[in-house]
C-alpha cells in the first residue's frame, strides 16, 4: 500500500478504539447522564429485536418474560461489541504499519486482545500495539465486572421502595388505593414520612437512571411492578392531597411533587423525550375531568373529607399533574410498563431509545 494510504488505514483503526473508549468512559466511568450514541445505537438495535419477539406473545406476563432480558443481555452485548470493534481498529493499524496479510493481523489482534500471547509480533511498533491493544481489552472486561455490582446496588435500592408501597398503594399501584389505606388507618393528614423517602428515592433515580441509563429497563422481580407506575402513583397522591382532599397543606407532598417532577424530567432529557419545563397550569394534562371526578366520588364513598370548590380543586390537580404529565406516560411507553392507573393505561406510544438527539418530538394536542 502507498504511504497516504498506510496512514489512512492507522487513522481509522486508531478511530475505532477511539470510539470504544469513548463510549464505555461515558457509559459506565462518568459520573453524570451524557448520552452515547454508540451505546445508545447498540441498545436501539438489540431492543428492536426483543420489540418483535414480545410482539408475539399473547399475555403481558409472557412479554414481561422477554422484556426482562432485554437490559442484562444488552449490557452484556456491549462490552462485547466494543472488543470486536478493538480487534478490527487494531487489525486496520497493524495492516497499516506492514503487516503482510488481513490473516495475520487478526491472528496478531485476537492473540493481543484476548492476551493470549500465541502470536509474537516481531517489531516494535508491532509490540506496541500488542500491549496497548492488551491493556484495553483487560480495562474494558474489568469495567464490567466493576460496574456489574455497582448497577445491581442501585436497582435493588430503587425496588425495596417500590415493593413496600404495595403495602401502601396496592398492585398495580393507585393514589386512590393508597390515599384510602392512609385514611383508614388514620394517617391521611399524616404522611410526611412517605413523602419525605419518596424524595430521597427520586433523588437517588434520577442520578442513577442517567449515569446508568441501562437502569431504566431493568424490570422488576414481579410482572405487575414498576418503577415508573410506583412514581406515578405516589406523584398523584401528593397532587390530590394539596388539591382535592380537605385538610392542612401538606409542604412535604409538594416537595415530593417537584422532587418527582425534576427527576423524570431529567430521566426523559436523557433518553431525548420532548417535554416542557415550564409548563403553564392551564395546559392539557391526559387525564380527563371525567377519571378525577370518578376518584373523587371513590374518595367520597370511603369518607375521605374533599374540598367543596370542586371546580378549584380540579384546576389545582391539573396545575400539579401537568408537571409530570408527559413524562410519566413517555417514560411508561419506554420502559413497556405494567398497567397501572393514570400511567401505563394511557401510555399508546411504545418508544424505544432514540438515537440523535432532537430527531423525534411529541407535542400535546
């Protein structure tokens, strides 16, 4: 080969493992949500594939089943790709720096990779390249098994909060199940424990759920579980204690709402889902007045006390909700949550990670 082209070959090797360690730094290293498009391009084609299979199975338990693979096989698959990717970027710089045949650079980068040392290059700068290329391929099987136990830890936290409030909030998880437990136990007027480790866990989600996006699809033990549904539910709750329900203004319940608002917020700006930030309180929300005139004669019918304006009341809930409105259904849609009231049950878009930024976006009717 010509010289010009000897240094092309070396430059587009040399960028592909440049990409490699770019994606898996900002992946697993980084300590803050940026969006990968490598990693991000991996995981779109991967849950494509599993989209068609669950297509096919006739329960959602069954789609629950293959959904559940989707985040731990993609995580897997990843570190995978990029050692493929390692092997042909030092397959292009061998080749490029007088390797005699394609044959033998792969034997020299698979031996390399792997540090199988069964092929010796036999000069200098093909040395070089042996033990950077062996180097790498440890760093990046060792980042997985570092981070394995790191990405379990913050989902085992995230499900202990989200198991308890079926205690709380029944299964699938409603405002209205848990503002009628609280009431007859007594504790209606007196929840600012929930709202207090609501905070803290979303909190916790939304630096965990950016910083590991994978995460987010990581389903939970049971089928009709979800951390989406679970915020969802306690979100609302929140919303109808400070709007609808007769008694003391609750400052924790709102915290717990803008706590939950910030984080979803935050959790959709990283998968590139379109909402507003500063929505007005006037704006369309998905839930008809109809659906909360219909929880609110529940409420009524097990004696929990509501305000008398209802016309106040239900501008005040919409004021709440649509700071969180389009992000919970879109995040739902995502993650192919369980179904679950004022979440799930309305979330007809089926998203799955987008690749550029900017590419898609929703707008409220």
């Amino acid at each position: 080969m010509s010289f010009a082209l000897d240094v092309l070959v070396v430059s587009a090797g040399a960028l592909l493992v440049v990409v490699v360690l770019d994606s898996a730094v900002r992946t697993f290293v980084l300590p803050r949500g940026v969006p990968v498009l490598y990693s991000r391009l991996v995981f779109t084609l991967v849950r494509r594939v599993f989209n068609m299979v669950a297509s096919r199975m006739g329960t959602y338990e069954a789609r629950d089943r293959v959904m559940a693979l989707y985040a731990p096989f993609t995580l897997v698959l990843l570190p995978f790709t990029w050692l493929v990717l390692v092997v042909g970027g030092y397959m292009l710089m061998s080749r490029g720096l007088g390797v005699s045949s394609w044959r033998t650079a792969f034997d020299e980068s698979g031996s390399s990779v792997l540090t199988l040392g069964f092929v010796h290059p036999g000069d200098v700068p093909g040395m070089a390249l042996a033990f950077s290329e062996a180097a790498i391929g440890l760093f990046l099987l060792t980042l997985l098994i570092a981070y394995l136990p790191t990405i379990y830890s913050a989902f085992s936290r995230r499900e202990l909060l989200v198991a308890h409030l079926e205690a709380r909030a029944g299964s699938p998880p409603s405002a209205f199940d848990l503002l009628r437990r609280a009431h007859l136990i007594e504790k209606l007027h007196d929840l600012d424990d929930l709202w207090v480790s609501w905070q803290l866990w979303f909190a916790e989600l939304e630096e965990t759920h950016t910083s590991l996006g994978a995460l987010a699809f990581f389903r939970s033990p049971k089928p009709d579980r979800s951390w989406v549904t679970a915020a969802g539910a306690v979100l609302d709750a929140a919303a109808l204690v400070n709007s609808t329900i007769e008694g003391p203004w609750q400052p924790m319940a709102a915290l717990c709402v803008r706590s939950g608002f910030t984080a979803l917020r935050s959790i959709a700006d990283f998968f590139d889902i379109d909402n507003d930030h500063d929505p007005a309180p006037t704006d369309r929300i998905s839930i008809a007045r109809d659906e909360w005139e219909d929880v609110c004669r529940q409420l009524t019918a097990v004696g929990v006390p509501l305000k008398e304006d209802r016309d106040q009341a239900w501008r005040d809930f919409a004021g709440w909700r649509v700071n969180y409105d389009v992000v919970l259904i879109r995040l739902a849609g995502l993650t192919m949550a369980p179904y679950a009231m004022w979440s799930s049950d309305r979330s007809i878009y089926r998203a799955t990670p987008l690749i550029p930024r900017g590419s898609r976006r929703w707008r409220r009717d």
